[in-house]
C-alpha cells in the first residue's frame, strides 16, 4: 500500500498531520539523523578549534554538511546502516565520505573520536527536544495563555453562579474562574522552562576512557562541558555509557501536570457549554451531529481532551521507564526514545483544539443571569455572617432553617427574611443590597 496521510497507522500522521507537520523536522528518522550529523561535525569543529587535532578544513564548509542537509543524504545514511546495522556508525561512514569529497582524507579518523552512540545520540534528542519545545511547542502555550488573558479581562465584571460539588454556590466572576487556568497555566509553564535539557557526552562508558588514553593532557571534562554548554545544553557530569534521564522525566513530568491543568480547562468549558453559558459560533457548511440538526457538539474540547490523555499516558511511561538501564546500560531506551514525539503531537494536536475551541464561543449573558435569578439562596451565606458581625444570635442556623424549608428561594423571600431580622435599620439597608449579581468578593 502506497504511503501518505491516509493510509499512516497513527492518527498524528495521518488525520491530524497538518497540526503535527511541524514536528516532523525535530522528532522524524529524517530529524534524528540531521541532529546526529550536526553533534558529530561541531565536535570534530570543536577539536579543531582547541587544536587537540589538525584540521585544515574550512568550517563553513563542513557546517553546510548539516545546514544543507537534504532528504536524499539522509537515504543514503539508512542505506549505510542497512549494510552495517547501525544507524550512528553509518553516519559517521557518511561523513568520513562527505570529508574526502572536501579533499580531507587524513582527518576523517577524528570523526566520532573517542565517543560512542550515546554521546551523539544523547546530545542530539536533548537538542531536538530543546528545539521543538521552545520553536513549536511552547509559542502554542504561549498563544493560549494570550487567549485566556484576554477573556479573563473581557469578562472580568460578568458576575457567575459558582457550583462547589455541582451545587449553586457563592457567586463569582466568570474573568476569575478564567484567570485560575491562566494563573495554573502560567506558573507550571515557566516551572517546565526551568528544567535543564540534559546530555552525556563522555565516551563508551561515561570516564573519557578512549580520549584520556589518546591525549592524557587535555582536560577532556572541561572539553566536554563546554562543547555542551555551546549547543546550549547541560552535561550531566557523572554518567555510565548513556544519559540517565532525570531531566528529560522531570520535563516530562511537568509537561504532564500542563497538560492535567488543559483537561481540568476542557472538561469545565465543556461543562459551561451544557449549561448553556456558552453557545459556540459555526463555520458557513459545517455540521453539528449527523442525526440531530439543531447540535452544535463541543467537539474541539473532546478533541482536545482525549489527545491531552494520550500525550499523559505516554509522558507517564517515558517517565518512569527512560532513569532505569541495567548496569552500564541496555537498549531499552533507544527504541523509547525514538517515540518522544508522539505525545508531543498529542499535546500539539490538544494545544491547537483548545485554542480553536476557545475562539468560537460566545457568551451566553442570558442563561448566566437567569442561573442568578433563580438561586438568591446564595446570599444566604452573605447575611449570616453580616448577622455574626453583629452579634446576631445564631444567625447560621436562622438562614439554614430559611433556606432549607422553602421550596425555592426569591428575591422577596430573602427581603422578607430581612424586614422581620431584630436588628437597625440601618444593617437591614445594607443586608437588602446584597445580591447574587454583586455578592462576588473581591
């Protein structure tokens, strides 16, 4: 069967391939292979420039090896690795070609010198991860919590029957519930920015033993740490021959609590829109439900919350499976990590629903002040404890008997209440201007 969109196993390069397209440069076997060729020609630039090496070579020359790199150099790497079984040492084949081409037979022996896989696979992931975060990933975040600042302020005034336990509860502002997802949002976004996107990069098994060996007066830690603090990561300093992943499942973990904060934000939309606080604009030509005509289904936060569980159920795995290897290492990880980018889509996927989702809805003012209207029991809350201020003798119990023993609580309900309350006149002014439409706090 021919391959495209249509026939892709998984929905993330299938159906959904246009809002995943822009990960494909980071997380593909196209991408993998551009960031192993691009970690092994900045070391081998590296040890030119600390003249641990000879190396005539002009740099721009090599760097175009990567910045040119094309799908056609990429085929030829894998038909390399078909000869050879493996997919880093092909690259380095490729290079050492690449390298004569140039007329620098004699340097090719300092490709991949000293290292094994890891050190190029576990610098290349951490900065693909890095790059697709901070290029794709986060701008998405950043653009919803733009989204969600914006309706926090236009509406901040909107008073809004709140339901603690699903029951009519002390009314608050629809701005405010808004700004909890925006404040959550936030802070757990800047938390997972703070994570160190980690390499190891220190020979077959973590001691520089090859390099040590070859060149016992270069500082090879110092060497190390500073080519990885170039490429704009961190290097883990005490490693066996792969990277131990703490950082990477912190990050994950993190991305995790972002994504349980956008299903909390889905399901409660979600929720408004049954209510019908929300009703939901409509492109010219679409279709609500195939049976039902008059329903207009909040599908973009369905759509959204079932990827966010995908891209979690996976963040969970990589999580706690990528800190365990036995001994020095084993292969687990590698086949794990090819996978990274799948609940990244999810969560890409998740990102764009919620942000559509949130554009099409329309506030529904009516439905709000008829909730309002219809459960003046709330101030109840509000007059007690201006009762106790006063030293009114229990005031909760007279409230909890008003409110308990009427079928359904009114305006004049509550005015009644208050005209016959043992107290000034003056505190029953101020009990008759509590409503459930200014009864919002602060």
């Amino acid at each position: 069967m021919e391959f495209n969109a249509l026939t892709s196993i998984s929905p993330i390069d299938g159906r959904y391939h246009s809002k995943t397209a822009n990960l494909r440069a980071y997380f593909s076997e196209f991408g993998l292979i551009k960031y192993r060729v691009f970690v092994e020609i900045e070391y081998f630039i590296a040890l030119g420039q600390q003249q641990i090496i000879p190396s005539s070579l002009p740099y721009d020359a090599l760097r175009e090896i990567y910045t040119h790199f094309s799908l056609e150099d990429a085929q030829q790497i894998k038909q390399l690795e078909k000869t050879i079984n493996h997919d880093v040492k092909a690259v380095e084949y490729f290079l050492k070609e690449k390298f004569r081409e140039l007329g620098a037979t004699d340097a090719t022996e300092f490709i991949h010198f000293g290292l094994t896989s890891q050190d190029i696979n576990n610098t290349a992931i951490p900065l693909s991860l890095k790059a697709a975060l901070e290029e794709v990933v986060y701008p998405h975040i950043e653009k919803l919590l733009d989204q969600l600042h914006e309706l926090t302020v236009r509406w901040a005034s909107v008073p809004m029957l709140a339901r603690t336990h699903g029951q009519p509860a002390s009314p608050t502002r629809l701005g405010k519930e808004i700004q909890v997802f925006e404040e959550r949002l936030r802070l757990q976004w800047q938390e997972a920015k703070r994570i160190p996107h980690a390499a190891k990069f220190g020979g077959a098994t973590g001691n520089f033993n090859a390099h040590h060996v070859a060149f016992p007066m270069v500082d090879w830690k110092t060497f190390a740490n500073n080519f990885v603090s170039h490429l704009g990561l961190y290097r883990s300093q005490t490693t066996t021959q792969i990277e131990h992943y703490d950082f990477m499942a912190a990050l994950f973990d993190a991305l995790k609590r972002i994504n349980t904060i956008l299903i909390d934000l889905n399901r409660d939309i979600w929720m408004y829109i049954s209510m019908d606080y929300f009703k939901q604009e409509l492109k010219e030509g679409e279709i609500g439900s195939s049976a039902m005509p008059h329903k207009v289904n909040p599908i973009d936060f369905e759509n959204a919350e079932g990827n966010l569980g995908m891209a979690n159920a996976l963040f969970t795995f990589l999580s706690s499976k990528l800190p365990i290897s036995r001994l020095q290492r084993d292969l687990t990880d590698s086949t794990v990590l090819r996978n990274i980018g799948t609940p990244l889509a999810h969560m890409l996927i998740a990102l764009q629903s919620t942000s559509t989702g949130l554009q099409k809805l329309v506030l529904n003012s009516a439905k709000i002040a008829i909730d309002l209207e219809e459960n003046w029991m709330v101030v109840a809350e509000a007059i007690q404890t201006v009762l106790r201020r006063e030293n009114y003798p229990a005031p909760y119990e007279a409230l909890k008997n008003l409110t308990r023993t009427h079928a359904k609580i009114s305006e004049e309900t509550i005015q009644e209440f208050i005209k016959h309350l043992a107290v000034s006149q003056e505190i029953k002014e101020e009990l008759k201007k509590i409503t459930p439409w200014n009864y919002t706090g602060i």
